[in-house]
C-alpha cells in the first residue's frame, strides 16, 4: 500500500524494511512491522493521538542472562520509586495512519 504511493519517502521507506518485514513475518508470524520509531515521531507532532498512558517507573535491566536489555515498567509499583517515564499503551491508529500517510505522500 505505502509503494503505492510513489514518492521518494515511500518507497524509501518501504526498501529500508523490507528485510525487518520478511523477517516479522517469518519468524513472529506477523503481518507486518511494528514502527515504534514512527509512533514515537507522531506522538511528539500530535499528543492527543494517544489514547492510554500512564506515568511508571522504568528501567533497563543490564545484569540477567535471560533478560539483559529489556525494558522493564514497574506498572504495579512493587518497586517502590518514584515514576521517571510516561509509558504510552495506546494511540489513536487511524489518526496515527493518517500522520503517517501524509508525511510519506509529500
């Protein structure tokens, strides 16, 4: 759909992942690719594109074998520190195509 749209950024933008998209689908089984770069990008254009947040504590783990690099979010507070991030959870998606559509047609 989005090489459909002809332009420079579409079809650059299609190219850049087209090897992040076989691989999603190949090994998650998805049918796409999931763009955090993109919805990071939208939110700071157009905050009232989310639609649930919250403030949590948050932290990279950088000691466990099994979960070295991952994010953690304390959402149940068992932590006991203060938040430090505002985590999204959800965004108004076709408001979030919509952004994401116009810049790639320009």
């Amino acid at each position: 759909m989005i090489a459909a749209f002809g332009t420079e950024k579409s079809l650059l933008a299609v190219n850049s992942n087209r090897v992040a998209i076989e691989a999603s689908i190949k090994i998650q089984g998805a049918m796409g690719l999931t763009l955090a770069d993109p919805v990071a990008m939208a939110v700071a254009l157009d905050p009232a594109i989310v639609t649930r947040q919250g403030k949590y504590f948050v932290d990279v783990e950088t000691t466990s074998d099994l979960t070295r690099g991952m994010t953690v979010v304390d959402q149940l507070g068992v932590l006991d520190k203060q938040p430090n991030i505002t985590v999204v959870w959800e965004i108004d998606i076709p408001r979030w195509k919509e952004i994401l559509y116009s810049c790639l047609k320009a």
